[in-house]
C-alpha cells in the first residue's frame, strides 16, 4: 500500500523539512517489509483566492486530484478524532490487509480542509484540540507513519502502553 502526505503548502529548506524526510526515510526502510511502501509528501500550491471558503474549494480540488483511486482518506482536522497511535497502527494494516491501494493523510491550508474533504474522508483525525502550525503538523504526520510502522514490526521505538 503506497502512503502519502497530501499538504498544502511548501515547506521551505529547513530543520522542519529535514526533520520530515527524516521521518519518510524511515518509513520507507521499515514499511518496505511491512508491504507499505512508497511514502512520500506531496506539496500543493496554496490558493490566492480572497475569501477563505474561496481557497478552500480551490485547494479541495487540488487535494482530490492528488488521491489516487481506491484510496482510503485520513483527514487532519482539529474536529477529528483523536486515537492513539497502537490503533492507527491496526486500522492501517486493516486497510493494507483488505487491499486498499493507498492511504493519503490530509493536510489542509491555512483556513483548514473543506467540508466535503473532511466528509469524504475515512478517518478524520486530530492531533489536539489545538490549532498548530503546518509545518508541525506535517513532522508529526510522518513521525506517526513512521511510528506505525515501528509497532507493526514490533521495533521497540514506540514504547506506548
């Protein structure tokens, strides 16, 4: 199953981009095994336009032409659920287990995911109730993808209950 970050946004060169190729690295290494492969970010362009619902309808269709079919959808959003890391862990070798060709994680703008993303999506998901800053969402997305593939291999990195 490949794994992508759908976000809009680019992130400039830095310790936070370094930090999540660090995390899709390793991944990468210890998803291979796992029959999760392929993980990746994809960056899309944030839009111009003058109302905040505006942007996020031209930034929804951007994010639906980024998913590719048969894709199961988690959405990062503020209003999602949030679980621990053991039962994202399940829920992704569910989704691996039943053929799902890919799971893509969700990030939106500035002013959030539309509705429509967050309604189509399988998951809605949150960090906290906090607001964060994108760039740290994006490090935590893959340090949890990463984390995942850690407790499906039994790796003892996650150390959780």
């Amino acid at each position: 199953m490949r794994v992508l970050i759908v976000a809009v946004g680019r992130m400039k060169a830095g310790p936070e981009r370094d930090l999540v190729t660090r995390y899709i690295d390793r991944a990468i290494a210890s998803g291979r095994p796992l029959g999760l492969a392929d993980f990746s970010v994809v960056e899309l362009v944030e839009s111009r336009a003058s109302s905040a619902d505006a942007r996020k309808g031209e930034e929804a269709r951007a994010i639906r032409s980024a998913i590719p079919e048969k894709s199961v959808v988690v959405a990062l959003d503020e209003r999602g659920k949030s679980i621990p890391s053991d039962d994202f862990a399940r829920r992704m070798s569910d989704w691996r287990d039943v053929g799902k060709q890919a799971l893509v994680v969700l990030i939106g703008g500035a002013d959030g995911l539309a509705a429509e993303l967050r309604d189509r999506a399988d998951l809605v998901l949150s960090f906290s109730a906090m607001t964060w800053p994108h760039q740290l969402v994006r490090i935590m997305a893959a340090e949890q993808l990463y984390r995942v593939t850690t407790i499906l291999s039994g790796h003892p990195y996650h150390r959780g209950d």
